[in-house]
C-alpha cells in the first residue's frame, strides 16, 4: 500500500503525468517525485505474453524478476498500465493532463501527435499544462525524426571524442550520462515555466531538450578554442586540458589517487608536500598558465612522488597539506563512506519480499522541504484502480477497460 503523499516537499501540491520510458524521462519523473509531487507514471499493460510495464524494470540486475535499478528510478511514483495506442487509453491521458501540471514524454517527435496527445491537444484543455519533451535531436531540425539515445548524444554533443586515451578509441562512461543530463536540464526547464506560468498570466509551454544539445551545454569552451585558436580538444587520458596539475596517479601499492592541485595557493602547498619546493616556488610555475608549459615536468614530479608511497600514506599527506584528493571510489567503498553515511545518501529500503537493500539518496539537500523516499518503485499498474477512480471512472467502466486490454 502506497504511504500518504508528502505534506512540505518543495513539490507538494504539483501533478506530474509521466509518459514514455526508460532513462530520460523517468529520472526527471524521479526528481519531481522524490520532492512531494504526485508523479503518474504511464506504463503498457501486459499482453499477448508480453510481460509489459517500463523495460527498465527488466535491466541490469534483477531480484525476484524485478531490475534494482527500477527501485531506484521508479521511486515515489504511483504505476497506472494505459495502452496509448488505444482510443480509450488515449482518453485516460487526456482526462488525466486536464488536472496536471507537467507531462513529460520522450518519444520520438511526433509519437504523441499521432496519438492525439501533442501538446496543443493537452493544453486546449488545460492552458496551464507545461510539457517536458526529452528526445535524441530535439522536436525541430533535419535530424528531428532520427532515434537517439543517450550514446549518440553523448557522442554529438562532443563528450566521447574527448573521453579516454589518445592512442586508443574513445570511451564511455559506464553509465548513461547523456540521458540524466538531458532529464537535469527538462527539470530545470519546467520549474522555470511554472514559476513565469504562476507569476504571469497562468500559461504553459513546451521544454523542448535534445539529449545532444544537453551534452554539449556542458563542454565547455570547446567551440570558442576552436574558432579563435583552431583548438580540437581531444582524449588526454586522465588528466585535464591546460589545467595543471590536475591527474590520476599509481600509489606504491598499485592502487590510483586523483589529486587537483590547479589552484595557485594549492599548488604551493601539494608541491610542498612532497618535497618539491623547487617547483612550488619557481615563478615561472605561480600560475596555471606557466604550469600548462610545464606539464610533463610537474605531472612526472606528483607521479614519482606517488611511485614511492602507498594509498593510504598519500591520503594522509594530502589531507595535512588540504589538497583536494580522493582515491577512486567502487560501489563497495561508497556504501561503507562515512561522508556518503553522515549526509544521507545511502537510504536503507526494504523491497517486496521484505528483502533489506541500499539505495542512493537525495540531492540537493533542501534545508526546509528536503527530499525522501516515501516508497520504492511499485509493482505494474498497482495505482491504476486509485488513480482512475480519482478522474471519474467507476468500477464497471474500469472493468471493461481491463477486459479489453486497454489497462
């Protein structure tokens, strides 16, 4: 059974109609629901054999049948099983959008026009509505009709030409990066057209977000070195283009530190630290823009320094002479981290079958209307009945819906 809805979230009081799958949709439904809002997520009712629901609740690692990463992302959201290609699940949405706030979707362009779901259908009836669309290049442009995935977004956007070593092809980050930017910046989006909707005039709008375009907002100034110096940045392993010294280095015992010593003052100190006053005086080296000239020299000093001591010992020098550092964290180091414990962000969960689990927490931190976990994602269509009931439905109509495999 589903808690009762937050009371001082920072969300509470909005409705959200989540439609679509898989990543980027649903982890901008993820954020709205974990801060108090009632996020309905729209699922397919199973059929024909078809297990149905959010293919994510078949990825990656599964208990009992159900992926953890589904727990996760489904959070706090109540599961509603609509066939969208059936008139009658059409209707479901319409009726349901005419008392919300945002619907987010990431179908491909168009998906929901064909359904007579689009956005001006929904706003006809409810002016107010604000609509989140998460697609591969965006609801315009010559590639608009293209599928896209967060891997061609990230690859678009210019963050894989710029990921890994120089001699070998570029990588990936093992996670889907490109889709959790571009739900970031769909959130970002609507609260800023219900803040101008509720301030001026009570209107709507579409956020329209490009997985591609979301990549590229965070490069930088990669495109203005290029036009004014004919600067490709590229792939140059683990370390940062003309920030210096900012690396990964081998410890004594094999193991890997990641320490960022850009900073003038911290420069000083890191090249102290280890022996090196030389460098950390010089004054050719006092800025970033003299140590970029440099940068063999001073990478190959930290990284000798680093040969000679083990993890723990550089950790401990490190923290005395308050440079920023850090080991390279598994998922086993985070789940025992006395940071990651003190501010929250191991949640302890408890699955259906009553099994104890970790999940990650909250962020940001609200000092006033702090977000929570209230439950974990809920079984396929377990809310449909309730939330159907609440739009008007009665039993016998709910009934023959389920019988004819619109629900």
């Amino acid at each position: 059974m589903t808690p009762a809805a937050p009371s001082s979230g920072a969300l509470t009081g909005l409705k959200v109609l989540e439609l679509g799958q898989l990543i980027a949709g649903p982890f901008a439904g993820k954020i709205f629901a974990e801060f108090g809002a009632e996020v309905i997520k729209i699922e397919p009712p199973a059929a024909e054999g078809k297990p149905g629901g959010d293919p994510l609740r078949q990825w990656r690692l599964l208990h009992e049948g159900t992926s953890l990463w589904w727990y996760v992302q489904a959070r706090n959201k109540k599961s509603v099983t609509v066939d969208l290609r059936k008139a009658d699940g059409q209707e479901i949405v319409r009726r349901l959008a005419r008392s919300c706030d945002v619907v987010i979707e990431n179908f491909r362009p168009g998906t929901l026009e064909k359904w007579g779901l689009g956005y001006d259908a929904l706003a006809a009836e409810n002016p107010g509505l604000v609509m989140i669309r998460l697609s591969g290049f965006g609801q315009t442009g010559p590639y608009r009709d293209q599928p896209g995935f967060g891997a061609i977004g990230e690859s678009m956007g210019g963050m894989r030409h710029i990921t890994g070593f120089p001699d070998r092809p570029p990588v990936r980050m093992n996670v889907s990066i490109g889709d959790a930017l571009a739900s970031l910046h769909g959130v970002i989006g609507a609260l800023m057209a219900l803040r101008h909707r509720d301030a001026r005039g009570g209107k709507g709008q579409i956020i329209d977000v490009a997985l591609y375009e979301a990549v590229f907002n965070m490069m930088e100034s990669l495109l203005p070195d290029y036009e004014l110096f004919g600067e490709i940045r590229g792939r140059i392993g683990t370390g940062l283009t003309n920030i210096v010294p900012s690396n990964t280095y081998t410890t004594h015992d094999g193991k890997s530190v990641v320490i960022g010593g850009n900073a003038d003052s911290i420069y000083k100190r890191l090249m102290h630290a280890i022996g090196r006053d030389d460098l950390g005086l010089d004054p050719e080296l006092a800025t970033n823009v003299g140590r970029v000239k440099r940068t063999a020299e001073i990478d190959g000093a930290i990284a000798a320094w680093a040969r000679e001591h083990d993890l723990d010992d550089i950790v401990a020098v490190l923290k005395d002479a308050d440079v920023p550092h850090s080991k390279i964290y598994t998922a086993a180091d985070i789940g025992a981290d006395p940071q990651y414990l003190a501010r929250e962000m191991i949640l302890q969960a408890t699955l259906p079958d009553g099994t104890a689990i970790k999940l990650p927490g909250i962020v940001p931190k609200l000092s006033d209307t702090p977000g929570e976990m209230r439950w974990v994602g809920p079984a396929l269509g377990e809310h449909t009945d309730e939330v159907l009931r609440a739009i008007g439905y009665g039993a016998d109509e709910i009934g023959r819906l389920r019988a004819s495999g619109t629900i």
